[in-house]
C-alpha cells in the first residue's frame, strides 16, 4: 500500500505546465540569440537552472531560472561603462526581451531581468562564460560590479551523478520536501533543499538501493536529519562548492514532520497514515482509493465545506521566514503567549480572547497578508460555524478571535508577494470541549 501511494504522489508532483514553461524559455532564447549573437536559434546560449534546469521543480513552480550566455565582446564593451555597466547591461537585456514582450511585465533587478507570465516567472542571468566552465555575470547593486561567478552545470552534473547512484531516490526526496516545505512554510530555497538532501543521501547510503517500499522510513529519517542540522548561514552546493544561503530556521517544523511520519509507522490503519502524510505532505499526496458509493459520499461532504486553499488561489513558493504568535487573554489581561506554551497548556480554556500577530517576516516590501481561521470538529458542525475561507489582513497585521466553543481549530497566515504566496505559517488552537 505505501509504495504505491508514494509513486502515486511523486506522479502527483511532476509539473504540470512544462509545455508551456519550454515555450517561453525558448521564445526568451530566440530573442536574446537575435539581438546579441544575430542568429536565429531557440537552443543555443541558453541553459535551464534553478529547480528546473535541476529536475527538481515541482508542479505549479512559479520562480524560474535560465542563464544566457553573452558574447565576449559584449562584456569587453559594458565592462567599460564609466557608469553602472552591469545595470546597464540589464537594460539591454530588458529592452531585447520587452520586444518580445510588450505587455509583459519585465524587470532589471540587482543580477537578473525577470520575465512575468501569467502563473510563472523567468529569470534571465546574463553571463559570460569562463575557460573554467563557471559563467561570469555582473551585479549592479552598489555601483556595479563583474566579480561574480556561478557553476550550475557543475551542480546539475554532481545531481545527475548522485541521483543515479541512489537509484533515482535523491531527486524524487527533493521533490517531495518542496511539497513539505510550501505546505508548512519551511523558509527553503529549492537549491539549499537539493544540497542538504546530497549530503543526506552521502550520510545514509543504505537508502542507495531502496525503492518506494523503503519511503516510509526514508522520509522519516530525512526530516530527522533536517531537524538535527545545526544553524548556520549557508551550505555548499554540491559540485560547484558555491554558499548556498540559509533564509530562515527550518528544523522545528522538521523535527514536526519527522514525528508525524513516525506516527504514520506506528499507525495500525492504513487510513491513519494516509492521514499523517497528508498532514505532511498536502493534499499532493494521494488518498486511498474507496469504493463508488464511498467516493460519492465524501464528494458530497467536500461540497458542503467552507474551506478555502491558498494552493487554489495563488502559487505557492515559500522563499521567506514567517512566524506568527498567538496572544491569550482574559478579562482584558494577558494570560500567555500561546506557542511558547502549547506544551504546558496543550488545550486553551474557554471564553479567552485570542489574537494572532506576526513576530517575524523577512519578506521584503511590498507585500499582502491573508489569513485564515479553521473551525472544526463536531461543536463546530453541530453550531453551523465550521470556517475556513482566505481573508485579506485589514492592516493591523493581526487577526482577533475567541475560545467561544470547543474542538481542534487552527489559523494561517499567508504572505503574497507579486502573485505568489512566500510565506506561510500556522498555529494550532485546541479548545477545550466541556
């Protein structure tokens, strides 16, 4: 039953929108090729990084990248700009590609001219590339500058070698551990994931052999090993050795999910631990299959319930760290902080006013906030008040509820930055029930 369920869920996750991604890197390719090299190709001078160029992305992956090889009689004559010649690189890169583009949105931003399409976006690093292999590029904060230098085909090879070895399990975890980590908002960048997973894969290589019968237990022990990393502001990347920087603490909820998946080992009932991953994965992970008149009874459930997703509102990306705190009141005083005492207070008593606020956001401005405030449970059902629908925050960055009834509530908060949630955070709120 397991193994089928996770091949199930990594089907679940291939990119759905790959067509129409290859298209657009080709029409930015052709275009570049046109004005910089005066040749009419949709391949040449163009290689496809980040998660996708990696084969790690996963479906409705929204951030890009691609590097666009220049030639180096272009760098010969920006390098020479009195000025900022890398920000005026971007400009000509910018220019050439709004021909293309009309309507588009497109930016020139520090290193990169973003492309925005309607679900996705493209980043273009314009580059040189070196006798070494390592592409050159410029930056053009603080005046400008060519001291930069990237290798991601070393870092594309050392996955492809690595991914073999381990029968093809490394990359298929990195993919899975996106899904984990934008359901609960783990601040990880799709690099930091791919190279903490390499050095997983380098530590355990008893998984090298295993199949999707072994996935239970592989993904338990990866969370585990997440969850015991110490804190430290960057990695190295496997094969180009590059700093791959830290945005956010991530192992507690790692260290969450590791117990979770422990759970579902446990679980005597097979619906009990598709329940558990769920709670760890999303809803990517597949249900279990029921019979006909089962599936008509839970679809009939489903369209009776108020809950809205994010996933179904915006993509979903999480770049950035948030963490949001509940503050427990009564009679007009403050009683505690709720996160920092779920442990001793695992059930809150009734008639407490609660409020939710952001204690730390590193998403930089300007952004939207939603929230989110789920209702459940039999109280809930028997009073007609199960909730959950999206709202956007008023702008007190903080959202006013009460302990009015017992049962497991939650509430979410959700940061948008251009068209894409990049935060998320979630705390549980059990009421008592009397």
């Amino acid at each position: 039953m397991s193994a089928n369920l996770f091949e199930q869920f990594r089907t679940n996750l291939q990119v759905a929108n790959s067509d129409a991604i290859s298209n657009s890197y080709r029409a930015i390719t052709k275009r570049l090729n046109k004005d910089f090299w005066d040749i009419d190709s949709e391949e040449q001078h163009c290689l496809q990084v980040g998660s996708y160029g990696r084969h790690t992305a996963i479906r409705d992956v929204s951030d890009l990248d691609m590097v666009f090889e220049l030639p180096q009689s272009v760098y010969e004559r920006v390098s020479k700009v009195n000025a900022n010649g890398p920000s005026q690189l971007l400009q000509e890169v910018r220019k050439s590609l709004k021909e293309r583009y009309p309507a588009s949105d497109i930016r020139a931003a520090q290193q990169v001219v973003q492309v925005h399409f309607e679900k996705y976006r493209i980043e273009v690093l314009p580059a040189f590339k070196q006798a070494d292999g390592r592409y050159r590029y410029g930056d053009a904060n603080d005046g400008g500058s060519w001291d930069n230098y990237c290798n991601p085909r070393a870092e594309i090879n050392a996955l492809n070698t690595q991914n073999k070895t381990s029968n093809r399990n490394l990359k298929r975890v990195c993919k899975m551990l996106r899904a984990w980590k934008n359901k609960h908002g783990a601040p990880m960048s799709g690099m930091l994931i791919d190279t903490l997973v390499s050095r997983f894969f380098q530590e355990n290589t008893s998984y090298n052999d295993k199949s999707y019968s072994s996935y239970p237990a592989l993904t338990r022990d990866v969370f585990a090993f997440l969850g015991n990393l110490d804190e430290q502001d960057y990695w190295l990347a496997p094969g180009s050795r590059s700093r791959v920087q830290t945005k956010g603490k991530f192992q507690r909820k790692a260290k969450k999910a590791a117990a979770k998946c422990q759970d579902a080992l446990d679980a005597g009932k097979d619906t009990k631990k598709v329940k558990l991953w769920k709670e760890v994965f999303g809803r990517r992970f597949p249900s279990l299959q029921t019979d006909s008149a089962t599936k008509a009874f839970v679809e009939a459930r489903q369209d009776t319930k108020t809950e809205q997703f994010i996933e179904d509102l915006y993509p979903v990306d999480i770049q950035y760290s948030l963490d949001i705190e509940c503050i427990v009141a009564y009679a007009g005083n403050e009683e505690t902080r709720y996160r920092f005492m779920e442990s001793v207070f695992p059930w809150l008593k009734l008639g407490r006013s609660l409020t939710f606020i952001i204690v730390n956001c590193n998403v930089p401005e300007p952004y939207e906030i939603f929230w989110k405030v789920r209702n459940v449970g039999v109280v809930a059902e028997r009073r007609n008040m199960i909730r959950g629908h999206i709202t956007r925050d008023t702008g007190r960055r903080q959202a006013v509820e009460t302990t009015s009834f017992g049962g497991e509530h939650f509430v979410e908060c959700y940061v948008i930055k251009d068209g894409i949630c990049v935060a998320r955070d979630l705390i549980e709120v059990p009421i008592e029930i009397t």
